[in-house]
C-alpha cells in the first residue's frame, strides 16, 4: 500500500456539509464543496475519512468533557480535586438525563454517521483499488468501534449501518436488543478483518489494523458474556414498545466466543509482530512505564496519537514542578498492588475503614525505610507503606518522598507540593498518577513532548482471553500462561498452582486492576462483573493531606476520608438516555431507574 500521511483534523467535513454565511467572493475554492465534489477526488475523501477519524475520542485529559473520558474519575482509581470534572456527578449520584456533557452518545453517533456517508460513496472515487478497500475496512472498524463506545454505556443502543435521511420518521427507530448490538459490532470487525492489514507503514501509524479489529472483536464478545450484559436479572423486563427484550437470558457458550477471539487476537498478533512490549535494560519498571510513553511500541493494537497535550501533563506532574496536582489515585489503588513476593499486602478493611494487613506479606505501615531500592525505585526515608511493591506500582503512582525529576515530592501539608502553598489545583489523596506522563517533558521551561492514548494492547487481550477461558473452562494451563507472562514482564512470580475457579476469577479482576490501571477500563470492568456498589459506593480514602511537616511525619500516614461516593444498583450500572433524545423519539425507552 502506497505510503501516505494522514492528518488527523477536521479538514473537508465541514466543508462537505455546511453552508457558509461569508459573501461568496471571501470562499476559497474548497469551501464549495459538495458531496459529489468530495467523492470525486482521492485527497477530498481521504480528508473525509480523517474527520470520521475524529471522533475517536482522544481520552487522556480525564478532567475535560471534551475528551469525553470521566470514567477514570468516576472509578475507584481515582479523585480528581478540579470541581469542573463531570465525574464528581457521577460520583455523587447528581447526574440526570437532562445532563449534556459529555455527549458520547451525540458524538459517537456523529461518528457513525459520517462513516455511513463515506462507506456509502467510496466506490466513486477514482484511485488505487487495493487502498480504496483499506479505506473501507478502516471506515468499517470505526462504524462497529463508535457502537461499541455506545454498547458499553448504554447497553441496548440503536444500530445504524446506512445513513439517515433527514425527512425520515425518527420514531421508527428503537433500541436494538444489547446482543444484537454485540453480534453487529462482532460482524463489522470480521468485515474489517478481512479486509485490512496486520501493520501499517511507520507514517501511517494510528491508523487501523487487522490486529485493531479483531482486538475490538476480543473486548465486545468479552463484554457481552458478563453478567451485566448475559442474563442479567435487573434489565429481564427492560422492553420496546413492541415487546422486544433489549437483555438477553443467559447463555454460557458467549464466553467460550470470547476466549476464541481472543486467542485468534493473540495467535495473529504475534505471527504479524506484536508482543509484550520489553525494554532496551529489562528493567521491569520501565518494561511497563514504557508501554505508553514509547509511541508505536509492539505491544499497541489501536492508539490515538492526541500530540502535544500540556493540561494533561500539568494536571499529572506536582505543583513545585509547575504542574496542576489534580489526577489522584485513592488509597484504594495504591492497596490493590501486590508485595513483590506476590502477596496481597491488605486483606480486607473493617468497619472503620481501617486495613487488615496480610501478614505473609511483609507489609507495614509503620516506620521508614533505611535505604534505597537498589534499582532507584524509592529512596531512602519514605514510608514502608511504599517499599518492595510490584514495581508496576513505582511506574504508576507518585507518592510522598518519592521522586520526580530528580527531586523529592512533598505532598504533606507544609510540603512544597502541599496543601499550605496550593492554591485550588492540589493533590488531595497524597498521590498522583504517573502512568503515561511525558517524562521528557519539562514544565518550568514549557517544553513538551508528545501524547499517546493506548485503545488497545496486547496485553489487554492477554487479560480477556484468561478471563473468558476461566470462565468458559476453569484455570486450565493457558489461562496461567497468559496472566504469568504479564506479570513475568512486570517482574513479579507466577500466581500460585491449584487455584480453583472462583479464586482464579479474583486473581484476573485484581490483575487488570493493577495492568490497566487509569485506561478507562476499571470503570466498566467493575459494572459488567456487577461488583461496581462494592466499589464505587461510600468513602474513598487517601492519605492525611491535612497534615504533616516533614517526610516522616506519622500524621501525614493516617487514612482520610476525601470523598463519599453514592452508586445505586441497577440504575447506575448503565447510563441514562438524554431527555432530547426521548423528546425526538418518544419510543426510545429509557434505562432502569432513570
């Protein structure tokens, strides 16, 4: 396939669809196009399929609307201290179907519609066969990738494969049952797998792939066998108008769909290349942190190059360092990663809130380290609460005492990047997200380097295949395999022989709590496990920010309450529809609760 740049902007879209008010005489040539103008020539319908390719959302600044992300925010991972973020609605149970922002159902249907309108007017344009079907199978992954964006929250959603006609009646269409939405999005991805290629040139990258397609393929099967999604008792009586169930009753065999497309995922990836991605030193710190800053890495299946993003490396990087301090895991996070001897350092918590620590495992809360980690992981004098984790936890989270930049992190009060000298912008759980953040990025002299957001990895389909297979089969030796090359790149010991599969299942949720941390997958994993009000209900604790005037400072160490979070099952297990598009299309029923 020929080589070509593409630039990811809204370049013909607007052009193609709108009328402009400016006197025709101030229009350059291109503002008159039409839509037989655009499908006339190959530059115009490339510069249409760059803006189907906008609205894949970009995801990484998670405080804005815009990037229509606030599921990290709204997931135990995280607090974030900006009020603006629409995910302290969420978390407070105030969101309601007259709420605009974020409009990912507006946009990905947006999204849908102008592949409708490409894929129905490619064949007009006179170019290169073999890239003209390229183009298709792009457009194709993208039309089943925004009805995903869409299943996910929603459940039930309309399905739209050809384009609408404005004089059309609205009220004919209903929501399609949630597992005809998934066999949908399943059948696109195979149209686009057929068509498309394992890789692309390196000019090309961020564009779709083969391995995109059935990656995607992989993650809806996986969703649709879950229990929010298969059989689930609460949605049994959620109907149209017409009587048509939008649930299906269960049915065991979809996870034994999911484990194959996941293999299929896996087994075609790395004949074609891909992998767990290593790094130069094997450290395995940077193996993981790399991941995301290392663009086009061989573990990536689908990312979405978003360039220069400032907000988002302010918001991660301390205020000393001219950084906004407001993308804060929870202590609940920090808890969730393992000693490096595998064990879980906390057990349960009492009623108060407290820990129960495991005592296998070596952990305290008590005291301070003597020395160094020996890879530079911690330094001298933090917290034992801190050292001998899993070392995917040094290349997520920035906590007290640790450094950034080749200085020390100071989140207790009094501290440099405390309470005392913040302004509105501070870290109130005493930690900051540092998975994904730029670290050559220089803030004080406003230099900034490149942004990536990974969709899809590898290492998620890893995940999905364990996950399905367990479920479809018990832990048989492939789901060991998967999960223990994972946490092997990660540097931590295989999981223990002989587990059953109830302990298995625990194993895979609290493994992609740790792997995909702050990928916007927790927020969906913990609601169609249907486990979402053990988490995402009630305190959320971090540490005592309130306090402290030096490194080892007992005060700063106490677990505090910095938010009480409301979820109530069913209703908030999936979205509400918008009232406007229940007043455009009175049949379009509303979800459970809501």
């Amino acid at each position: 396939m020929k080589k070509r740049n593409l630039i990811f902007k809204i370049l013909i879209a607007g052009a193609c669809l709108l009328s402009c008010e400016r006197d025709f005489l101030e229009k350059q040539p291109d503002e008159n196009l039409d839509i037989d103008k655009v499908f006339s020539e190959r530059q115009f319908a490339e510069g249409f399929l760059s803006s189907v390719y906008h609205n894949m959302p970009p995801m990484l600044e998670i405080s804005r609307w815009e990037e229509r992300n606030p599921f990290t925010g709204a997931s135990d991972e995280m607090e974030i201290t900006w009020t603006g973020a629409y995910s302290h609605l969420l978390n407070s149970g105030a969101w309601s179907p007259a709420d605009f922002h974020p409009d990912v159902w507006g946009f990905m249907y947006e999204g849908i519609r102008k592949t409708n309108i490409f894929l129905e007017n490619i064949d007009r344009v006179p170019m290169d066969e073999r890239d003209k079907e390229v183009w298709k199978g792009e457009a194709i992954f993208l039309r089943a990738y925004y009805h995903f964006n869409i299943m996910k929250m929603y459940g039930a959603v309309p399905i739209v494969d050809r384009t609408i006609k404005l004089d059309e009646d609205f009220s004919k269409i209903r929501r399609n049952p949630v597992d005809k939405v998934a066999e949908f999005i399943a059948a696109e991805c195979d149209k686009a797998i057929a068509i498309l290629d394992w890789n692309v040139e390196p000019i090309d990258y961020g564009r779709i792939t083969k391995a995109a397609a059935m990656g995607l393929k992989s993650r809806v099967l996986l969703y649709m066998a879950s229990p929010l999604f298969n059989g689930n008792p609460d949605y049994r009586n959620l109907k149209n108008d017409d009587g048509t169930r939008l649930f299906p009753d269960y049915d065991a065999n979809r996870w034994a769909q999911a484990a194959a497309a996941a293999k299929a995922c896996i087994d075609g990836a790395e004949q074609n290349g891909y992998g767990l991605y290593y790094s130069p030193t094997n450290d395995p710190m940077d193996n993981y942190q790399k991941v995301f800053t290392i663009r086009n890495n061989r573990e990536v299946l689908l990312a979405r190059n978003n360039g220069v993003k400032q907000h988002f490396e302010r918001c991660a990087n301390p205020t000393s360092y001219g950084g906004y301090s407001i993308y804060c895991p929870t202590q609940g996070l920090v808890d969730a990663y393992e000693m490096n001897n595998g064990e879980k350092p906390i057990s349960g918590y009492n009623s108060d809130g407290s820990p129960i620590i495991n005592p296998q495992s070596g952990y305290r809360e008590d005291g301070f380290v003597a020395a160094k980690h020996p890879k530079d992981y911690y330094p001298a004098g933090v917290s034992n609460m801190y050292i001998n984790r899993d070392p995917r936890f040094y290349a997520s989270i920035t906590f007290a005492g640790s450094r950034w930049k080749n200085a020390e992190v100071q989140f207790w009060f009094t501290g440099k990047d405390g309470r005392e000298k913040a302004g509105s912008d501070y870290c109130i759980s005493g930690y900051l997200m540092r998975k994904m953040v730029n670290h050559t990025s220089n803030i004080p002299q406003n230099q900034f380097g490149l942004n990536t957001w990974v969709e899809i990895r590898l290492a998620e389909i890893y995940l999905n295949y364990a996950e399905a297979l367990n479920e479809s089969q018990g832990p048989v030796a492939d789901v060991y395999k998967y999960l223990n090359l994972i946490r092997t790149r990660s540097g931590m010991p295989d999981l223990p022989a002989g587990l059953s599969k109830e302990s298995m299942r625990e194993r895979i949720q609290q493994e992609r709590r740790v792997e995909m941390a702050f990928e916007a997958q927790r927020y969906f994993d913990v609601r169609r496990w249907k486990i979402a009000r053990s988490y995402d209900s009630g305190p959320i604790y971090g540490m005592n920010i309130m306090a402290g005037t030096h490194l080892k400072d007992p005060a700063y160490y106490k677990r505090t309450v910095i938010e009480r979070r409301v979820f109530t099952s069913p209703k908030h297990y999936l979205w509400p529809i918008q009232i406007g598009e229940i007043e455009k299309n009175p049949y379009m029923v509303q979800n459970v609760g809501w």
